[in-house]
C-alpha cells in the first residue's frame, strides 16, 4: 500500500489489515478456560490452614477456631532432642509426639517427679499429655513408654507457634532456662546441648517464616515511606521525560555528567567509610567468615564490603567513561534520534501512562498465578501418616492408617513404632497430577504476562508508526492513535500476540523443567541420564539465557511489523529479521547506543532515589532523623525503594525505547520503498532524514511536514 504520489486520502499502511494467526487465538482462549478450570480445582481441594496453623500428631490444627484446638495454638514436642533426626529436614517433621497446648511449659519437671509432688504439679504436667489421659494410675514408665505423656518439661518460647527451648547465653555458655545441665527420666544428667541440636533443626524449618515475619514488620511500620519514594521516583522520572520532550539535547548531556558525579560520590563515600573502619575491631572479619546473615547491617561494619563496593564503582565508572569517550559520535546521532521521538511522544502524551496498563494486567497475572500456586496448589492435599521409629526398622517412612496400625503387622516386628502425620499430600488421580497442574499453572503464567507485555508493545508501535506513517504531521494522525493502535491489536491481531507470547513461553518452561530435573536428580546417579538426555535432546538450548533475549528481541520487532502491515507474526518476524539484518550497521550503532541512554537515564533516577532512601531509612539526615521509622532490616525498604524505582524509571523510558524502535524501522521501510521523489515520497521528516544521513531527502516532498 505505498503510494506513488501523495495522495491526501491516503491513512498509511497501518490500516490495512485482516485477522492473523486465527489458531493460536483459538488456542489461547481454550488454555485461558483450562486455566480457570485449573486454579477452580484447587480451589475445590485447596485448605489455606496447613499454612497458617501447625498440625499435631493427628494432623489437626492447632488455633483453628471452630475445633478441639481452639484455645490451644501452640505446638508442643514431647521430646525436643528426637527433632535432630534427619527425618526432619525430609519430612518437616519430627519423630516424636506433637500435640497442641495452651501454653508452653515453663520449668523443668519429669513426669516421675510430678507423680510424687503435689497435686498442682501433677495438673499441670497432665495438660501436656495427649488429650484425654486419665490413667493417672498407671506407673510413670508405662505412661511414657505408651507416649501418653512426655518424659520430662524444659522451658520454653513460642516461636512460630511452637514451643521450642528457651535458649539464652550468658558469657558464652549456652544454656536452657537458667541451668546447662538437665536431669532425665532416668535420672541421669544431660547436657543443654542436646536440645540445642533438636532445635537447630526445628529452626532450619521455622528460620525463613521468622524473617519472612520480622521483613512483613518492616514493610508495616515503612510503606507509607515507600510510597513516598515510589512516587518521588515516578515524579523525578515524569519530569525527565517532559524536559527530554523539549531540551533533549541538553537533557542528555546533563544525564550523562550526573550519572558520573553520582558513582563518583559513591566511590568517595565508600572509601571514607572504608577509612573510618580502619583499626576498629570486628571489621577485619571477611564476608566468607560472617556467611550469610539476613541483618545487612552486619555486613556494613566490615571493612570488605565497603571496599567491594568501592571496587565494583570503580568499575562501572571506567567503563561508562570509556564507552563515552568511544561512542561520542554515535552518541550525537543518538541524541537526535531521541529528539525526533521526543516530538513523537509529545502528539501522544498518553503514551507515557500506558505502561501502567501493562502494569496492572502483568500485576493480575502474577496474582493468579501466586494464589493458585502458594495459596491452593501448594497446600491441596490431604493428611499422610508414615510409621515413625527410634530404633531400626524396616517399615520405617512407609505410609500408614493410624485407625488400623495397632493391630497390623508393623507393631508385631517393631513394638517401638508409630503412626504419626508427616506432610499433607495423596494417592488420588489429583495428587499425582498435581506436579502437572502446577507446571500447566507455571507455563500459563508465562504466555500470559509474556502475551500482555506483547499487547502493549504492538500498542505502543502501532501509535508511533501512525505517526511516522502521517504525511502531514500531525494533522493526518488519527484522533486518539494509542486507543485506535490498542483497538487493532485486539481485534485483528490477538492470535499474532499469543503465537509470539507462545514460543517465549515455550523456552521459559523447558529451562525451568531443565532446571527441576537437574535439582531432584542432584547427587543421583539420574544426574548423568539428565545431562545425556538434555544434550541430545535440548541441545539448541544450551545457550537459553541468550536464546531467550534472542527471541525477545525478533519479537519485539515482528510486533512493530505488526503494528505497521497487519501481518502475521511469521511473516512479521522474517521481514523485520530480514530488514534489520540489511541495515545491520544502522541496528549496532543506533539501536544500542540509544539503550545505552536511556539505560543511564534509568540509573540516575535509580542512583538518587536510592541515595535518599539509604540516608532517610539509615537516619543520616539530620532534620528528619527522628522521622524514620524503627526497623529490623532497614534494607528492606531501601531494596524496595531501589527496585521499585527501576520498574517505574523503566516504564517511562520503555515508551521512549519503543518509539526509537519503531521509528527506526518505519525509516528502514520508508528508505526501501521511496525514493524522495514527487512520484515516491519520503513519510520521514526532514529532521530525521538529517539525523540518519539521508540528507536532502526532504527535497523531494510536495508537501513540507512540521512538528
């Protein structure tokens, strides 16, 4: 549809257009209705207690209203030490008794020595024995060999819901309550270590939830503080924007001097805090002594890390220095492309507030995908027992019916043996489908935030192609070009976008399957079938990092096809490959120098946010120092700060990115089917003909194109 003359009548080539890729659209409906279907069963099956309550011995959950267990939340271990099994890291569960109590014991006292002591201690010890034990007559070895009662009480804390011994150090000696020795049911003392060593494995267990609560604190008592940054970072980004629409040139350069006066201050302050730590004690310790440790503030009283940081600025500072010095040129050639997108951008100022469409449609997805995985398919299942044993036995790990397990064969050959929960999960048809559901859950979580990101793409390039595609700019734009672009890409090219979304899609889950495989099969002699089978079968994958942003980056530009012809997405994606590759010199030296800005734009939004967000949470400005709030990690919000700042700074300059894009390939377009002359001519403006040295190409309009 190129015309041979200028013809007033004339739209563009982005009118014309069918519906493409019909099957896949078909395709994606029917996965959408198989994925509700999905996340409805798990729904069905799904019981959101077994990740709130713990469950005792009977698989029933303690603090649950409604239940025998209401007045009871805790999770009390009959003997503590048992937890240092292995069983626990495989299982999550100990084996020994659990049941659910009130309160967590707070004295030592064995069950022998409550029988002989006053009738208040006797009472007291019951109320830790299994619900409904009576037999008060029967001797104290009887009760603890039937493990009605346990053997004896330490003090204890609730952690997580679970009483767990009260551990304390006093000038490095570890103890339990007040003492370091214990007595046990046969009298003989024990050292505290012992139910140190049970706990350090309930810990392994319970660590990530208290952090995860200690980090649900922090963001409690500071996201009104995160908001106020986000929206610092969102004001700081707008306003850029707005000046590159105007002062582009100028814009740039200043951007530029920032961003190297900022990771100079960086450098600088890391050195004088690397000074300041010379000769203190502790900060000689290494970063492999200290570990891993969630408090980073641990890690700033150490004089590594703030020479690691120092080191690593360093770095970056050289290199952009050096890519400057190297791409001064090409880096005057991008700034002008960027003003001409500059002017792009400033006929469709919506543009700037569409991606937080894209972000709220990728936001539902994440959702959906996070409440069927976490909150329902994670937790769908029902109570398995397995047989539990002290000593060896051959049953031991083997499913088991606590109804019946008395009278089965099991007890005859191993008399010390239980039937205790181990973990919520089944033999039904759902169960041992559900690793499918969640793979299913995981891939339509791909296609889907893989196909909106698509959809906006195609939306944004749509509207600047009508732009570039305007003879008369920008009178012959049409009246909303965002939701006129918007429009088409749904009706017309919806199978396109999900043909497109479905091959990334595709080699996203096959890394993660990849990846499941080698992490259960890791140790095993499995291992080598793993490696044999994913070289000769997955050897085109080998490099899927690369393989990944290949295909995103042909997809990017087969939409930007799309948004100007209406083709198909095989057809879009060969003649983009073909167009980029016959302008590949143009592709390296605009493209990438263009990224090069905006990502440095990106980085000064990023780097003075972050900057104000670590003096404000770390309480070093002083006018508002008592204003921070009491946090236990202050990275927390800092981290939240930086990286939510980076999204919104993305957002914002991904619409310029995109309208450099497009341009870039309707100009390729433009050089290829025109000429310049009265019969042929030029869509791009004169600025741009100038910019990409086709000088003199404006000649030959009829008609002088403004801004």
């Amino acid at each position: 549809g190129t015309p041979q003359k200028y013809d007033p009548s004339f739209k563009g080539p982005i009118y014309d257009r069918s519906c493409t890729d019909i099957i896949c659209c078909i395709l994606l409906v029917l996965a959408i209705l198989g994925y509700i279907v999905v996340g409805c069963i798990a729904w069905a099956h799904g019981d959101p207690r077994k990740i709130i309550h713990p469950t005792n011995s009977q698989g029933e959950f303690c603090g649950q209203p409604g239940t025998s267990n209401e007045k009871k939340p805790f999770l009390f271990y009959f003997n503590i030490v048992k937890c240092a099994s292995p069983l626990v890291l495989l299982e999550f569960q100990c084996p020994t008794t659990q049941i659910c109590v009130s309160k967590c014991p707070d004295r030592y006292l064995t069950y022998r020595a409550a029988k002989k002591g006053s009738k208040e201690e006797l009472e007291y010890y019951t109320q830790f024995c299994v619900p409904g034990f009576n037999n008060l007559h029967m001797s104290p070895v009887d009760v603890v060999k039937n493990k009605e009662c346990p053997a004896m009480l330490t003090p204890s804390k609730p952690l997580a819901h679970r009483c767990l011994p009260a551990i304390s150090t006093q000038k490095g000696v570890v103890m339990v309550g007040n003492v370091t020795s214990f007595s046990d049911e046969q009298g003989l003392k024990k050292n505290v270590t012992e139910l140190v060593e049970g706990t350090k494995k309930v810990n392994v267990v319970l660590e990530a939830r208290q952090v995860a609560v200690k980090i649900f604190e922090d963001y409690t008592a500071s996201w009104h503080w995160i908001m106020l940054g986000l929206v610092l970072a969102m004001v700081f980004s707008l306003i850029f924007v707005v000046l590159l629409r105007f002062l582009a040139g100028v814009m740039i350069w200043v951007m530029i001097v920032l961003v190297i006066l900022v990771l100079g201050y960086g450098i600088v302050h890391c050195y004088l805090e690397y000074a300041q730590l010379r000769g203190q004690s502790g900060s000689e310790v290494s970063l492999m002594e200290l570990g891993l440790q969630p408090d980073f503030r641990l890690y700033l009283h150490l004089k590594q890390t703030w020479l690691a940081f120092m080191i690593i600025l360093c770095i970056v500072e050289v290199i952009i220095i050096l890519l400057l010095i190297f791409l001064r040129k090409r880096i005057l050639i991008a700034i002008a492309l960027l003003k001409e997108a500059s002017r792009a951008v400033g006929h469709i100022m919506m543009s700037l507030l569409f991606p937080l469409c894209t972000f709220f449609l990728v936001s539902l997805c994440i959702a959906y995908w996070a409440s069927t995985a976490v909150y329902f398919l994670s937790t769908s299942s029902e109570a398995i027992y397995k047989v539990f044993n002290e000593s060896e036995c051959a049953f031991a790990g083997q499913t088991c019916t606590p109804q019946t397990f008395n009278t089965s064969e099991i007890t005859k050959q191993c008399p010390q043996a239980r039937c205790l929960f181990a973990f919520y999960g089944g033999e039904t048809a759902y169960h041992k489908f559900l690793i499918a559901f969640q793979f299913y859950n995981l891939f339509m979580f791909f296609w889907l935030a893989n196909f909106v990101i698509a959809l906006g793409q195609v939306t944004l390039a749509g509207a600047f192609a009508s732009y570039y595609w305007a003879f008369k700019k920008p009178e012959d734009m049409p009246a909303f070009p965002l939701f006129s672009s918007f429009g088409r890409a749904l009706r017309y090219h919806t199978g396109s976008l999900a043909f497109g979304s479905l091959i990334l899609a595709i080699i996203q889950i096959i890394r993660v399957i990849l990846e499941y495989l080698d992490h259960r099969l890791k140790g095993t002699q499995e291992r080598l079938f793993l490696l044999l089978l994913t070289l000769s079968l997955c050897l085109p994958w080998a490099f899927s990092c690369r393989q990944e942003q290949f295909i995103k980056f042909l997809n990017r530009n087969a939409y930007i096809m799309i948004a100007i012809y209406g083709t198909n997405f095989c057809t879009s994606a060969r003649n983009a490959f073909s167009l980029l590759m016959r302008n590949i010199i143009r592709v390296a030296v605009l493209d990438k120098v263009t990224d090069f800005l905006l990502f440095l734009g990106k980085l000064l939004i990023v780097g003075s946010v972050g900057i104000l967000a670590f003096f404000f949470f770390t309480r070093r400005i002083q006018p508002v120092q008592d204003t921070a709030p009491p946090l236990n990690y202050y990275w927390v919000p800092i981290m939240t700060v930086i990286v939510g700042s980076y999204l919104i700074a993305h957002g914002f300059f991904s619409v310029y990115a995109m309208c450099v894009d497009t341009l870039f390939l309707c100009f390729c377009e433009d050089l290829e089917r025109n000429d310049g002359s009265p019969e042929r001519p030029y869509y791009m403006s004169p600025e741009l003909s100038e910019i990409l040295g086709r000088g003199g190409a404006e000649c030959g309009r009829t008609v002088q194109m403004g801004e």
